[in-house]
C-alpha cells in the first residue's frame, strides 16, 4: 500500500460513516415493534437509495425475524442485515493486468469520467506502472484541455487528437504508441453519451472493434462511471448501457456528496455488475478500491 493510500483511506473511511443508516436503524428499533414500524424500516431502506426490491426484501426478512423472536438485540439485526446485504454483492474478481491493459471509460456528461480517469491513471502510475491516456471524447475541445492537464499534474502519457476527429482513429493512434512505448497501462476518456442515443452507443462498439485490431481482446475493461447521488435513475441508465456495451465493472463516483450509499448495493442487485471502485472528492487521490464488507460496516455502523 502506498503512502497517500493509507492515510486517504482512515478520512474515506470516516466520511463512508456519515452514509450509515445504522445509527436510524437502531433509533426505529428502540421503538414498539408494529406494523408502522415495518413501514418507516422500508421507507428507510428506499430512501437509502437500496431500490424497491432490496428494501422490500430486508423488511419481510426483518418482519419475519422480529415476529419470531420480538427480543432480539439491535446488534443481532445488524448483524443478519449485513449478511443480507452481502449476498447482493457481485464480488469483482482481480485479473491479471494485461501488458497494455486497456481500460475504456464510459458514462453519462458529468457523471465523473475524467476525473475518475485521473484517479485511476494516478492510482496505477503510483504503482510505478507506465500509463498512457487516450483523449477519445473528441466532441468538446474542453474535455481533451481537461485530461492533458491531468496527464500533467499526474506525469503520465497522453494521446489526443484535433477536435471533431473521429474517436476510434484517436484510438487507433493510441493504442499504437502504448505498444511501441511499452505502456503497461492504457485509459480511453469517451465523451458522454446518453444511453437513449443509439448512434453514439454503436460508436462505442466502433471503438471497441478498433481496439481489438490493435490490441488483441482489447479494451480489457468497459468501466462505467456512475454518479452515485443519481439513485435509481443512475440505475435505469446502467441497465440499458449495459445492453449495448457489456460493462466489466463500476466506477461509482461522488459518494462523498449527498449520495445515499444504498446504490451501491441496489445497482449490483440488478445488473449482476461488480464495483470496481469508489470515487470520494474531486482530487485524483480520493479513490478507493470497493472493499465490500468493510462498504456494509460504514453502511450499518452505529456510531
Ligand atoms: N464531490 C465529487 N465530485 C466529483 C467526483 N468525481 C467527479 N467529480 C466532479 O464532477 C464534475 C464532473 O466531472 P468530470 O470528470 O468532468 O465528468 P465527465 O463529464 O464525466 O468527464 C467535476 O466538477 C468533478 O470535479 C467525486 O468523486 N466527488
Ligand atoms: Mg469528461
């Protein structure tokens, strides 16, 4: 572990704490055991941000528990909710990296793309790996500016191409100088798409079917990059960009802010999609790999 990692990760972990429903649950369970009690527990659950299915689930299961033993311990229920909770988990099953392993980011305008990419270049250049990012949301001039001056601030690699060129020629040429530069890592910025725009979605595959020319069974990873505070329409998103382009994994981005948390899990639950990482703040140091227990504890920590 690295140095900057250790120390982020004790202030990730207290400001994951202030996601808890933990300290609610318990407050509601201090109270008479009744049918308006199941209901402010699934009120809670949803406005967790845990989606219809997981809150509904946890409280027929906690129904079920209570009615049978009405004297159990607020640590007890935490405890069989942290197990409920850690079977919606898809656990992300580390790979070997790839020499170049490429990395396509994709997602939504806003959602945290270029940051995140940022975040993950520096990540593995701290990792003492050779990265090199490929600037192939060509549509605004903005966004190559953006990413040179991470590639920059970071001391990596960039590839980019004129405004208005097309994505998958700036991928080509990328990918290209990563084999001849003996990159170890490669990261492709894609400007925002909406899910609803087809043409943009089948670009993507465009880009994919050039890579894989290149570089053979690349892009490795499709990351997708999802704004956790968008709740259950984050969660629609994803459904339908994973119809089009297969996502490997999440990126799940500003749960720092007003986030919930809950999405976390209700995301998983529904598309069987793992989350790689956690983005915690604007700079390219507040990211973390997603370590689900310890995820669950914050979430049920009552302190
Ligand atoms: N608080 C917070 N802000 C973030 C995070 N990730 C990205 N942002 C901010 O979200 C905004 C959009 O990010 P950007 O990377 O430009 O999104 P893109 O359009 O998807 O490339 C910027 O103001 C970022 O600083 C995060 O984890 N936490
Ligand atoms: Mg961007």
């Amino acid at each position: 572990m690295f140095k900057f990692f250790k120390t982020k990760l004790k202030s990730v972990a207290l400001s994951l704490k202030r996601l808890s429903i933990g300290r609610k649950l318990k407050a509601l369970f201090s109270k008479k055991i009744d049918a308006k009690l199941f209901e402010e527990l699934e009120k809670l659950f949803y406005e967790s941000d845990l989606g219809v299915k997981i809150s509904v689930e946890l409280t027929d299961k906690l129904k079920d528990i209570l009615s049978k033993d009405p004297n159990i311990s607020t640590d007890e229920i935490l405890k069989i909710l942290k197990n409920e909770l850690l079977k919606e988990i898809v656990i992300y099953e580390e790979k070997e990296l790839k020499k170049p392993h490429v990395i396509m980011i994709v997602g939504v305008n806003g959602s945290g793309k270029t940051t995140s990419i940022a975040k993950i270049a520096n990540f593995y250049h701290e990792q003492n790996k050779k990265v090199l990012l490929i600037a192939a949301d060509t549509y605004r001039a903005a966004a190559v500016e953006q990413l040179s001056k991470w590639a920059e601030k970071i001391g990596v690699d960039i590839v980019k191409s004129t405004q208005g060129s097309d994505p998958s020629s700036v991928v080509f040429d990328g990918l290209t100088a990563a084999r001849n530069r003996d990159v170890d890592v490669v990261i492709i910025d894609t400007a925002g798409r909406l899910h609803t725009k087809i043409n943009l979605m089948q670009e993507l595959e465009k880009i994919k079917k050039v890579a894989n020319k290149v570089i053979e069974s690349s892009p490795h990873e499709t990351i997708l990059i999802v704004d956790a505070t968008t709740g259950q329409n984050g969660v629609d998103g994803a459904k339908i960009f994973n119809s089009y382009t297969p996502i490997s994994a999440f990126f799940l981005t500003k749960l720092d802010g007003t986030a919930k948390g809950g999405m976390v899990l209700s995301i998983q639950k529904e598309l069987k999609v793992p989350i790689k990482w956690i983005g915690m703040g604007e700079k390219m140091q507040d990211i973390i790999p997603f370590d689900a227990e310890k995820f669950i504890d914050d979430l049920l920590s009552t302190d």
